[in-house]
C-alpha cells in the first residue's frame, strides 16, 4: 500500500514508523530538511523536501497512486489544503489533522468531505478526551471504550494487598471471579507482555488489562480491592491547547482549578473557560499549588509543554495525597514506563492520534483501533462483515493465532465475553487482541 504523510513532526514521524514495521511504501513530506535526513536513517521511507501544498512536491510523491493520503503538519489549514489536493489528484482516501474542534462537527464535518477530506482527526480532543474516560473511571490508570462505552478495557497495577497475587487465573475463575463478566486480555511485567492462560500466576507489580462490559466495571473495581474515589476537585497545570480543551470538557461535571504561567493565556481562558478557576502562576511552585488546594483535590492533571515538569509535579502531588494523578509527555519511551515511576498514567498526544489514525491502514473492515501502554500488541475493532468460515464455526475451532485472543463481542445492544463455544454472526464487532506477529493472520481472518 502506498502511504504519503505530510509533516515529519510528531504524528507524522510516529505514523511513518508505525507503518515501515508493516513493510508499506511510505513517502514522507517536510519542509525541515533535518527532520527528513533524521527519518530517513532511522526509518524505511522515501523522502520528498518541500511544501506538501505544493504541486510539484505532490507530484514528486507520486500522490496520485496514494492509498492513503495523511495531512498531519502542525497547520490545519495547510493540512486541510493538501488533502482536498491529494484528492483531486488520485488518492483513494484523504486524512488532514485540524485544531479547531468544531470542524469536528456538522455541518464542517460533511463540508469537508465534500471538498475531498475524508476523515479529520484532532490530537489534542483525542487526548482530552482520554483524560476525561480516566478521570470517569478513577480507579483505573488506562480507559480504553468500544461501541461509545458499552465495551471497556481497563488496566491497574497489582499492589501487595491485591486478592489476585498468587493465584493461577484458572484457580480465580473456578472462584467465581470472572462468573463470564469480564476477562484478561493481557499482564505487563516489567517490558515483557503476557497474554494470560489459566495456568498464568499474576505477581505483585503486574500491570493487569481486563475487558468488561461498562455495566460490570463496579463489580470488577470491587473484586481487584479497588477503593473508589468519589472525584470532585480537580486541579490541571497548564493553560495550553490542551489544558483548555481538558478542562471545556471536566469543567461541566467538576470544580476545575487550571494554572498557567502566562498572564495573556490567563485572560483568554477566563474568557473562554466558564466554571474553571483560572491561576496565574508557575506549575513548579508547590506552595503555589498548596495555596490554591493541592491537598483536597482527587485529581491532577499536568500538561505543560515540559515532560519533566509534569512528571515531577504529578509526583509531588501523590505525595500530598491526591489520588489519581495525570502526566503529558512527549517522549514516547516515557509512556512505557509509567506504572514504575510513581504517576498513575502519562498519555502522549502524538501517540494517541496515530493510533487512531492507523486503523485506516489494517485490512478488514476495522472500526477502531487502539494500543495498550507499554504493550506491544495492538486492540483492534473488527466487523464481521460476510458469512465466512468465522460465522461458521465456534471460537474453538477457529484455530486463532497462539499471540492473539478475542476478547469481547458488541451484537446489536448486547456485550459478551465470549467463551470457546461462542459462535459469531455478520454484523458482530468483534475486540481483538494481537501480538505484532499474529496481526497478519488475523487480518486475514476478517477480511
């Protein structure tokens, strides 16, 4: 398949990356030549140097026999530009990356794919949007919903007071544990990912990935000895876009305090922010943030532009006993690493937006797409979409890939957590969990 991106950035790079693993012919666009000569010796890409809505340089990515086009520079209107380019030109499918997040919506939304966009994606209301599922569900370091939160995975790390430690799954099953409401889908040890079997002991450390239906997430919170925390306060440092866009999304179900360094910025979301209280100060003062209630909150939220300062405020804040507590970095390798570091998740912008960006490339008819922290797998949304030998066959006898599990099933307005005698029906969304080499295997499944 042929792929161009326009922008080498971090979507753009993170993007090229993710597809050379999948041996695709990748034609990477910038006008930052150091940026191209960095991606060109780390990844498997062609390069083209110059502007992406210039004619000439779409030419000279042969945009033409493009299956895929992805606009992802830091400019929308340049990005908005290129792919309606892209589309007039032959590529099969377009994808431009806006900041503004009514395009979003109607009527911008159908406009936009009128002019030639397919799809738009916005980074920084994707993982605004994650905070806020984090936030919801408070007990948990990683929220990932299906099928708008009818199907949940959720992750947490086994303390030593866990029920859980020590115990063959197949010893907690035949417990009651699971009773078929909910099911695990993968343990992260250290850097190692394990896709758990009965005979699978989980250990103090563990980070655990359960599947449930949302309706069953109170009753798995309380059999991992989760405590719930009833959140009411929250702090965000960090007045930026996605400070914003964080807090225009909590402000409407909790009291929300933001601080920002910037008096400017200060004025403008006083302006835009309703029900937020806005802080001008500096994130890195403690006795700041003590002053304007760091203690009573239940969650902190740090997303400055500076990795490191939101890793350590978000530490000093455990320190003074807010529980949930949420880290912006921008290195990926970071994202690797939070459940050893002492912040209960870090999220990384870039990350999120190309995986959503990614399902556009999988094979099969692939309604969301995800990854988990750490893992090296990846959570793929297939539809049945024919009668094959998948409807025709129970799960045991589908003969999956060793690396690979389904985990969940969305039919109509019913949830299940399939067991080896589930028999699937067109139409169903079926979850999929894959290690990197059953993907192709699995692809070929629901094609």
């Amino acid at each position: 398949m042929k792929i161009v991106i326009a922008g080498a950035g971090g979507v753009g790079f993170h993007l090229a990356e993710l597809l050379s693993y999948e041996n695709q012919d990748i034609v990477l666009i910038d006008t930052n030549k150091d940026v191209l000569d960095y991606a060109s010796t780390h990844l498997d890409v062609m390069t083209v140097l110059g502007d992406a809505a210039s004619e000439e340089i779409l030419n000279a990515a042969e945009v033409q026999r493009a299956r895929l086009f992805l606009a992802v520079t830091t400019n929308q209107h340049t990005n908005l530009v290129t792919a309606q380019m892209a589309k007039q030109k032959g590529a099969r499918q377009t994808i431009a990356r806006v900041s503004f997040p009514e395009y979003l919506e109607e009527p911008w939304v159908s406009f936009f794919r009128q002019a030639g966009v397919d799809s738009l994606i916005s980074p920084r209301k994707l993982a605004a949007q994650e905070i806020q599922r984090l936030v919801r569900q408070c007990s948990f370091t990683d929220v990932l919903e299906f099928e708008e939160g009818r199907m949940v995975i959720v992750g947490f790390t086994l303390d030593e007071h866990s029920p859980l430690l020590g115990k063959p799954l197949r010893e907690i099953t035949r417990s009651g544990f699971y009773e078929g409401h909910y099911r695990p889908i993968a343990i992260l040890r250290g850097n190692r990912t394990i896709i758990p079997h009965g005979d699978t002991v989980l250990r103090f450390n563990d980070h655990v990935y359960f599947i449930s239906p949302r309706a069953e997430l109170d009753k798995l919170e309380a059999q991992i000895g989760r405590k719930r925390v009833e959140v009411k306060r929250i702090m965000i440092v960090g007045g930026s876009g996605l400070g914003y866009e964080t807090a225009r999304l909590l402000e409407q179900d909790y009291q929300v305090t933001l601080v920002e360094r910037d008096k400017d910025r200060c004025r403008l979301l006083s302006e835009l922010l309703h029900d937020t209280l806005i802080i001008h100060g500096d994130a890195s003062d403690i006795d700041l943030l003590r002053e304007e209630g760091l203690e009573d909150m239940q969650v902190f939220i740090a997303v400055t532009a500076n990795s490191e300062t939101n890793i350590i405020t978000s530490l000093m804040a455990k320190n003074y006993g807010v529980a949930k507590t949420i880290a912006r970095v921008e290195n990926k390798e970071y994202t690797y690493i939070s459940q050893n570091i002492g912040v209960d998740t870090l999220i990384n912008v870039k990350l999120i937006a190309a995986n959503n960006i990614f399902r556009y490339v999988r094979k099969g008819r692939v309604e969301a797409l995800t990854t988990l922290h750490g893992v090296e797998a990846e959570v793929i949304e297939f539809v049945v979409a024919k009668e094959n030998r998948l409807t025709r066959k129970k799960l045991r006898d589908l003969h999956l890939p060793q690396k690979a599990l389904i985990g969940g099933v969305i039919r109509g307005e019913e949830t299940f957590i399939p067991d080896g005698d589930f028999q699937l029906q067109v139409g169903d969304k079926v979850i999929v969990f894959a290690m990197p080499e059953a993907i192709p295997a699995i692809e070929k499944m629901f094609r």
